[in-house]
C-alpha cells in the first residue's frame, strides 16, 4: 500500500526581485490534516512564498506538488479551484456592504443570494464562528470581520487553508474559538499552514513548523517540544535579548506628564467610534498600556492625542500641566507630546519619499534637519543613517524609498526616528505589528530605556502579551469607553479578556 503524499509539497522554490533573492531553494511539505507553521524575522520570506502558494506571485526555479502532482497555479482562481484558501492578516471586505455581499465578492461562483445566506447561516453556526449574513460589515467587530473572511474560504471547501496572523485582532476567548475550529477543520483533512509571530500559540497549536532566515529554510521542528524562545533564536540566528519590567524599574510618583481628563469626541464618519469620557493619566519613568480589539475607538484616541482631531476644551489633554487639546500636531511636538500612528505606510511614512528623507516629517525641528527653511539633507542623511545602525534596519542605504523596506525593517526605522529624539511623552500604536521576535524585544528594550530617562510613554497595542511584558498599568478601550486602570503585575489574561469583549459597560475613571 502506497503512503499518502503530502497536500502540498514546496521543492526549491526560488524567487528574484532584482538583485534580492526573497526565496531561496525553499524545501518543506504540509501533510493532510496537518497545522504546520510558518515562521521567520520580517523579510525572511514568507509574504512571498504564500504569494506563490496562492498563485499571486509566479516561482523563478522549483516545483509545487499538489496531492502528489505537480501544479502551477497562475491566479488566485487556479488556486482556489485545486482547493487552497487564504485568510490575508488584512481584511478585503467594504463596510457599507452586507456578510453575505462581501462574501459573495469573494466566491468565484456565488449563485442565488438566499440560497448563499443559508449556506452562510449553516456552515458559520456549523464550524462555531456565527454571523447574520444581512448584517453590514461595519458594524462589525474585528473578530466578526475575521469570520466573515474564514467563511468565505471554507464555503469553497478548502483542502489548504492559509491563515496570516489570524489572532492579531482577537481577544484571547476569541483566539481560543478560532483554535478550536481550525483543530475541527484539521481533524476533517483540511491542512493549515500558519503564519504568526506568536510563537507561544504555534507552540500550542500546530504540529510542525517550518523556520526561515533570509529567504532560506533554517530549521524543521516540532513546536511543542521547543520553546518559544529557542524558536525566536532559530529566527534570529542568536541569542534573543528581552526585557521585562519590574516595579524597580518605575519612578517615584511624580506629576504627571501626560494627562486626559474628560476627552470626549463624536464618531465624525460612517462606523466611526465616539470617544466618551477618556480619562487617564502617566507619569515619568512609567508605561501606560491600552488593549483592545480593533474598531473600538483606538483610532479615534490616536488622532485626538496627536493633534490630527482638536477640541476647543483645551485642558482635555494636558502636557507637563500645559492644556494642548486645541494645538495640532507640530504645536503638541514643540510641547514635548510625539506621536506614532499605528499605519506605517502613508501615515508614519511616505512610501514614495527616500528614508531620508521620511525623517523630516517629525524629526526636523527636534534634530536640527532644517535652517531657515532650507532642508539640511547631509543632516538628515546621517541622522536616517544613526535609525539605521541603532534598530538594525535592513535596508540598502538611506537613499532608498521608504516602500522598498518590508514592513517589519518599515516599522523599525519610524520607531527609531521617533525614540531617537528623545520625547518627553510619546503614544505609540501597535509599536510592534507585523515585526518578528527579535525586532519586537529591541523595540521593547529601547521603550523601557527611554521610559527609565524620565518620558511617559503610551502604548495601545492589540498584543496582551507585548502590554503583559511592558507596562506598570492597562486600561482596556471598548466601545469608545476606558475601562478602570489596572495594576499589569497583577492583572490576568482573562480578566483583561473580558473587558475587551466588552464586560464592563460603563466608564471609570482610569487616573
């Protein structure tokens, strides 16, 4: 009796970008039913490999084996149509349409609409992930937007599923219905093959992973006998530093640096999120973190921090005891307050501009990159140069336009051009999306260090355990609200959990 091949099967498969060699003779096999992970540093290569697994992206050199048949899949219909569906970290879905119109887009034959509303009532109720097929999109949750896009896959009835950081917009109790449905799904024969940064859960889930480095296999193991720090050094190709703060770490209580008393803000645009009553306050040397599942209100809070949105009640947002709530952005800079926003690539940076010159959209005051109006450009080619060298930032030079750096050596350098000036306040959202294990401790490191200079630091992240691992204290944003403040080095998973799904329903003050 002849063995089962693998479902999919990858054999020197290699991919140029120019001078660039994103995949590098790239060997492994994911059997049937198996969940196999994929895990790798930012820009070792993995985007590209399931671009080609899903017929995005054509291979230079090697061969992709399908149930032991060698296919080519030249679009993502081929794909499909030999039973590969892919869940993009990034949702493809329009708000103002129903589930059921989004998903209908997405099908490469949806049929009759209420026979495909029956079928989506069915199999969502079916697999644990129930949606209201005539529901609008944007009113939505992130998790309930995760399963419109799983939906969507598994009325194909996939026999690959790519999932592409699939928890990072999950509450935990979320997370654990995704899990178990993806064990269902594997337990039926589908095979999974999934992409995370978190290496705990890979740990927990999957049955095998597949390490790159630089675009080439560097390691095959079993996760659960591994841990996910021996993982993260396989990524790495060293030691991997961390950093974790202790109560030692913290300042004596002092005046706060920055303050947010009664910030009240309407929901201004279409399934837009009101701001009610914000209210907290960081102090030197501390670390306040805000967790939450995306779309409820993290945005909002982002852009009326920053100066992006103002309010006439000026003493709303206050900075060394200086109301600035009525300022815009470059005012608030001047009065110590930087901001990060949480999109890299047209908010943080102009993709189109070189890294150089990306640094003058914030740095050009604080750094002395301009003279009377006259851009210095050797000054700001060598304070892009000093992010380059003190994050790591792989890149070919400082000239580069911001678009050719991958998103984790992207999100490095607008961190580093912002820590490197030394604020005294900075509010950072999502500091580590989309970075692998050793970039996300450095940047962790670097914020405790600016932290221990005497800077109050905001970080609103949807990643428990970077806020578990970094923060004195954490509120939660539901619904536009802050929950009460809580003590991190006594706070559960669980607890944190709830109030993100929503379990507190009124405000408290968060001081």
């Amino acid at each position: 009796m002849s063995a089962v091949p693998p479902r999919l099967a990858l054999a020197g498969i290699t991919k140029r970008f120019g001078a660039v060699v994103a995949n590098d003779d790239i060997s492994f096999s994911v059997a049937p039913g198996e969940i196999h992970a994929l895990v790798g540093e930012n820009g070792a290569g993995k985007s590209t490999l399931v671009k080609i697994i899903y017929g995005l992206l054509r291979p230079d050199a090697g061969v992709i084996r399908w149930n032991g048949e060698t296919v080519a899949p030249t679009d993502p219909h081929a794909a499909r149509r030999l039973g590969i569906g892919m869940v993009f970290q990034h949702f493809s879905l329009f708000d103002a349409f129903t589930v059921a119109e989004n998903i209908a887009l997405g099908l490469d034959a949806a049929g009759d609409r209420r026979a495909l509303a029956a079928r989506i009532a069915s199999v969502s109720a079916s697999y644990g992930l129930p949606l209201e097929p005539g529901r609008a999109v944007g009113t939505l949750s992130m998790g309930e937007r995760q399963r419109v896009e799983i939906v969507r896959c598994l009325l194909q009835n996939p026999r690959l599923l790519v999932m592409d950081e699939p928890t990072s917009v999950l509450t935990p109790q979320e997370a654990e219905v995704l899990f178990a449905t993806l064990r269902r799904l594997a337990a039926e024969g589908c095979s999974i093959l999934y992409i995370s940064h978190k290496l705990d859960e890979i740990r927990a889930l999957c049955q095998r992973a597949t390490i790159l480095r630089a675009g080439r296999v560097v390691a095959n193991c079993n996760p659960a006998v591994e841990t996910a720090r021996s993982m993260a050094e396989m990524m790495i190709g060293n030691e991997l530093r961390v950093t974790k703060r202790m109560p030692s770490d913290r300042a004596p209580e002092k005046p706060a640096r920055l303050s947010v008393n009664g910030l009240d803000r309407p929901a201004e645009r279409a399934f837009g999120v009101a701001l009610r009553d914000i209210r907290f306050s960081v102090g030197p040397g501390e670390i306040f973190g805000i967790a939450g599942v995306a779309g409820n209100g993290q945005g909002e809070l982002m852009e009326a921090l920053s100066g992006e949105w103002r309010t006439s009640a000026a003493a709303a947002i206050a900075v060394d005891g200086a109301p600035v709530a009525d300022r815009g952005p470059q005012a608030r800079r001047l009065a110590g307050l930087y901001t990060l926003p949480e999109e890299r690539n047209g908010h943080a940076a102009v993709p189109g501009m070189s890294l150089a010159a990306n640094t003058l959209l914030s740095a050009r005051h604080h750094m002395g990159l301009t003279r009377a109006g006259v851009i210095r450009r050797d000054a700001a080619r060598r304070f892009a140069q000093r992010i380059v060298s003190a994050f790591d930032v792989r890149t070919f030079g400082v000239d580069v336009p911001a678009s050719s750096l991958s998103g984790g050596n992207l999100q490095k350098f607008v961190v580093g051009r912002e820590l490197l000036q030394k604020p005294a306040v900075l509010v950072v959202a999502q500091p580590t999306w989309g970075v692998d294990a050793g970039a996300a401790a450095a940047i962790h490191i670097a914020l405790a260090d600016l932290a221990r200079e005497g800077a109050a630091i905001v970080v609103i992240s949807q990643d428990l355990d970077e806020l578990l691992s970094l923060t004195d204290r954490i509120a939660v944003i539901s619904g536009g609200r802050l929950s009460r403040t809580l003590q991190t080095a006594q706070v559960t998973v669980d607890e944190i959990g709830l109030l993100m799904g929503g379990a507190e329903g009124e405000t408290r003050d968060a001081a």
